[in-house]
C-alpha cells in the first residue's frame, strides 16, 4: 500500500519515516520490469575519462569520485552479484564519457569502456543496450531523453548519488511513488496560473505569477515500464509544468551564498539586484542575462511528491513534498519549446533548476504558493509545508 499521506504526522515531518533497505533487484524491477534477455550497462563522467574509467582507476580517488564510486559499488558489482541474473538481463557494462560540465548540457560521442578502449555513444551504447542507466556528477536527462527515442533504449538518470539517496529515494517503490505523483498531478492539472509569495528576513514579500493556460500537469513517477523509449530520472517523485508566461519577483540563493531578487517579465528574468552578498557575482549574472537572454528564460515550475529526508543534492531534495522549483534554460526534455540551438552558444543550454527549500534557502520563507484554475483557488504550500488541499489529496 502507499503511505498513507492522511498521517500528517509523516506527511510533514518526513523523519518519521521508515524506509527498506536498498535492493537494486527491487528498483530495477519495479521501474522498468524488465524484459527477458535485455542488454543493461551504466554510464557516468569524467573531467578526463581516457583516464580514469581504464581499469577502473577512479577507485583509487574515492574522495575524487564518489558518485563514480557509489556507482561501481552498488550499481556495477550489484548487477553482477546475481540482480542480472534474477532479472534475466545482460550485459552490465560501463562506460565512461566527458563531463559537460553543465546541468543537461549535450554530450561529446566518444566514450571509453574499462579497458581504454574509445567508443561511440551512439554506435556502442546507444544502439546496443536497452537499459541505460546514468550516474554522473552532471545531469544527463535532457540529451538522453532525446536520445533514447532515437535509438529506442530506456533508461533512468541518477545524477549525484549519495548514501542517503541509496537508503531514502531509491529504496522506495515507485509503484507507491507513481500513485501519489497521480494523485498530485490530477490535484493541479488544469492551472491557469500560480503565485508563489516569499517573505524575505526583512519582512518584505515579493510575488512570482506563473502562467499555465490551463495545460496538463505532467509527472516525473519513476516508472520507464514497457518497449516505448524513455528515461527515468531518479529519484522521482514531482508534478510539473512549462511555463508559458511569467512575471514578478522572486529570490535567488547564489552558489556562494549572495542573496539577489530576480526581476521577471514575459517569462524571462531580466536582471538580478542585491539583498546581500556579493555585488560581483549579482554582475556576473546581469551580464550573462545580456549577453544571452534565453539564458534567462523560465522553463518549468516543479512541486516534490514524495515524503522524504532532505539528501544534500537537488536530484532528491527538490522531489520533497512541500518544496517547490523553478528552473532556466532548455526545457525540451520537458515537453517545452527551449531547445539547445536557441542559446547563444552550446555552453550556455543548460537546465538549471532553482529550488526553493528551507535547508537550501533558509533567509526566505514560502508564505505561500496558490494555484488558480477557473473559479477554484488552492494553496499548495504554506510555509514550505503542503497545504491541506494537497494533502487531502493524497488520501
């Protein structure tokens, strides 16, 4: 059974929860019920992989490498400790490709395998496995997500892996995960628009309108099941939108800490000022919005589904139940108009998610975010907790 999203007590204090154990044999199967006899290998990256994928020498830098690690460990010695042969599959390969460098950036071709050997993406993993499985330090769902529907693989997209996404996110069922995703998506699908307001440690309140012309909510559930070509990003669990138009204000937590309000109109942010921090980096982002403004160009609004311990890294974090994101750039994995050939350069067609969470964003609150369809008016979150609508249903 699904958890039981009416014990509010988990629903909102999400360390209440008890998880299983990781079994890659249950993941595998329950995201993508594998078919007899299916070739399976992994990928991940590296700054220099002619070097570091030969023999496997990246283990010997496990404070370097440690998704690469993780990856080896549980993915790469798990398929060979028996899960191939319990799922019937084959293969079990890795492979190593240049890191890009950027979230969703498109990859180079040439890739190696643990011998040194240069390979092709396309002609030797593309063309020859059926399941796909990413674990990299760098995002890869956008350019697989194209990939797969040209050469008919699924796979799935594990970018960051740590220990607490092992035991939490991964260790979940994603039969229970899809569920409640549904049920969420079926809550929200339809939206005309959404307002999220932020309160700001100074008491000011700034206001964000997405607008969604009454479009489907779409769901990243985890499951890649059948012969169609998909990919899976993991750990899943969100309801998500393109936006079509956007305007207002809104925070931004900087990388170094420095604390700006984006300026939004037409959909696009269109400059940064400063709360507090570094005035340098605030120019930073100014010139790069001149130089190339789709850069700035907003192209999802994402709500977590899932009741979950915050792990460290985004790919988890921003699928929590009462968290939400906004993200820039390229959102063509997503069913938007954004793609690569519109930046001004390839470097710059990046998918760069904003998450809004109180361990990453601490100096604001989400005082609310409402969602208008129609006549009807919900909150979705309050205080960076779901509101009652979302949790009722749930139930």
């Amino acid at each position: 059974m699904p958890l039981a999203p009416s014990d509010s007590l988990i629903v909102l204090d999400p360390s209440q929860r008890v998880f299983p154990d990781f079994s890659l044999k249950r993941l595998l199967t329950t995201v993508f019920d594998p078919i007899e006899n299916c070739r399976v290998c992994l990928l991940t990256d590296f700054d220099e992989p002619e070097i570091f994928m030969k023999d496997f020498s990246f283990l010997k830098n496990p404070d370097m490498f440690p998704v690469q690690c993780k990856a080896h460990e549980k993915f790469f010695l798990g398929l060979r400790d028996n899960v191939m042969s319990d799922l019937s599959m084959t293969g079990g390969d890795m492979f190593a490709f240049k890191a890009t460098g950027g979230s969703n950036l498109d990859m180079d071709d040439q890739c190696f395998d643990s011998q040194g050997n240069l390979l092709s993406l396309d002609a030797d993993v593309y063309s020859r496995y059926d399941i796909i499985l990413c674990i990299s330090d760098w995002s890869a769902t956008a350019p697989l997500t194209s990939k797969c529907k040209e050469f008919g693989f699924r796979g799935a997209t594990l970018h960051g892996l740590n220990d607490i996404i092992l035991k939490t996110g991964l260790a979940v069922d994603y039969l229970e995960v899809s569920e409640d995703a549904e049920k969420l998506r079926q809550a929200m699908t339809g939206a005309d628009e959404v307002e999220i307001d932020f309160t700001l440690e100074d008491g000011r309140v700034l206001t964000v309108k997405l607008f969604l012309d009454g479009q489907e909510a779409q769901k990243s559930h985890g499951l890649c099941r059948g012969k169609n070509p998909d990919v899976a990003n993991l750990p899943a669990g969100e309801v998500y939108f393109v936006p079509v138009g956007a305007e207002g204000q809104f925070p931004m937590k900087y990388e170094d800490g420095t604390l700006g309000i984006l300026h939004v109109q037409d959909r696009n942010i269109i400059s940064s000022t400063l709360i507090e921090g570094s005035q340098k980096r605030i120019d930073l982002h100014n010139a790069r919005l001149a130089d190339d403004p789709m850069t700035g160009t907003l192209g999802e609004l994402g709500f977590g589904t899932q009741v979950l311990p915050v792990a460290g890294a985004d790919i988890q974090d921003e699928k929590i139940l009462g968290t939400c994101h906004l993200a820039t750039g390229r959102d063509d994995h997503l069913g938007g108009d954004i793609i690569p050939g519109m930046f001004k350069k390839h470097g710059n067609s990046t998918h760069d998610d904003i998450l809004f969470a109180p361990h990453k964003t601490p100096n604001f609150d989400i005082s609310q975010a409402r969602m208008k369809r129609g006549d009807q008016e919900e909150v979705l979150i309050e205080h960076f907790r779901p509101g009652q609508y979302l949790i009722d249903a749930l139930s």
